[in-house]
C-alpha cells in the first residue's frame, strides 16, 4: 500500500499548476473540497490534518483545520474561526439514533483567509459537490430550510475574493468566538459545545473507532445518492 502523502506535498503539486494567488486558494480550496468527502472519523474535532487527508473524512471543524493548513503551506494568511449554530444542519445527515445524544448547539469553524490583499471568510470547501446536490434536492422535496448538513443558499464555489458558506451563514449563528489557534485549549473551554454527559465527542469518536463511526459516513453516502 503505498504511503499517503502530506499536506505539503499535495500543496506543493497543486501550486505549481497556478500562477496567481487567487488560483493558488482557488485550488487548494476545491481540492479539499471535493477529495476529503463531509463525514466522520475517529478523531472528530482533533483529527490532525494529515489524518483527515489519508482517511479522506471530515466535517466542518476537522476540514477547516485542514483548509488552514493548505493554505499556510501555501503561505497564504489563514485561521480557524469558530461559531456556535444549531444542531439543525445536521438533522438527517446523522442517523437518529445517533442524532439524540448531539447538543442542540454546534461548535462550528469557518476559514478566514487573506487572498491578494483581500481577506475572505469561507465554509465553501466543507460540502463535497455530490452531497451539496443530493442534500439541497432533498430539503427542496421537503420543503425545509435547513438539514442533511446544508441550508437553503448553500453554496460551495469559491472565487477566491469574496464570502462563500455551504453551512454557516450569520442569521443562524448563535455565539462568535473568534479566530482559534490552540485547538486543545478550546476543546477545554466552556464555550466549546461538543461534550455529552461530561465527555467530549473527540473522546467518545475514538472510543468508537472508524467501525463505529462507518455507518454515519455510510448514511450520507446515501444522501449523495
């Protein structure tokens, strides 16, 4: 099996096919975006970057972290910026039986990047192409405005200089907390919502295990669908 490669050496093979700036973050972004597929691993939020790209999983915390790591090794200018939502979004998009035990308050980050001078928030790069389809389809049927990991105005192009969400959007955020480097240190604040019954999700995914964590990713797949 042949050893999976790092970020730097995916940014460095990406960047070298561009000539702008706003090319190079255009790039990155859509390659994160439709290569490391919106799911679960067994790490969940503390899923370090070269994880999330070998097992090719991840949703909005463990993607981010990535994102931000692409365009670091790009030299971009980046952080993690973190918001509480509603556990709405993700109504359907997780089994129930697993969708109870959530807090009705998500810990949720978003990408701040500086492009050419231009700093831009982005979520874009989170929904893969065939879930954003798939979910979006389904809340049209249903006549719902949020759910399956999406929202209505969802989107997941980016062009390199403006705003662009596929989850986030400031009408359903519920608390801002600003840009985010240690991760372990928000983890153990009271602010980060991500905790059950006294244990956090990073603890209780690894207790898991990718097997116990498969059929969550197996229920979206059907989404994409």
């Amino acid at each position: 099996m042949p050893k999976a490669q790092t970020v730097k050496e995916i940014v460095d093979q990406i960047v070298t096919k561009t000539t702008t700036e706003r090319e190079k973050a255009i790039a990155l972004h859509d390659y994160v975006r439709e290569n490391v597929k919106f799911g679960f691993n067994k790490y969940f939020d503390a899923a370090p970057p070269d994880y999330v790209l070998s097992c090719r999983h991840g949703h909005c915390n463990p993607k981010s972290r990535l994102m931000v790591a692409f365009f670091r090794a790009a030299g971009l200018e980046s952080y993690q910026h973190f918001v509480v939502i509603p556990k709405d979004i993700l109504k359907d998009a997780i089994p129930p039986s697993r969708y109870w035990m959530i807090p009705r308050e998500l810990s949720h980050s978003y990408v701040e990047v500086e492009v050419e001078g231009k700093w831009c928030m982005i979520d874009s790069f989170i929904v893969d192409t065939p879930l954003l389809k798939g979910a979006l389809a389904r809340l049209a049927q249903e006549n719902r405005p949020i759910g399956y990991g999406v929202r209505l105005g969802s989107i997941n192009e980016w062009d390199g200089q403006s705003d662009a969400f596929s989850q986030f959007d400031k009408s359903i955020m519920i608390e801002d907390h600003g840009r985010i480097d240690d991760m372990e240190a928000y983890f153990n604040d009271k602010r980060y919502r991500h905790v059950v019954f006294g244990m956090r999700f990073n603890t209780m995914f690894q207790l898991m295990g990718e097997f116990g964590v498969a059929p969550m990713n197996v229920h979206i797949e059907k989404i994409r669908q």
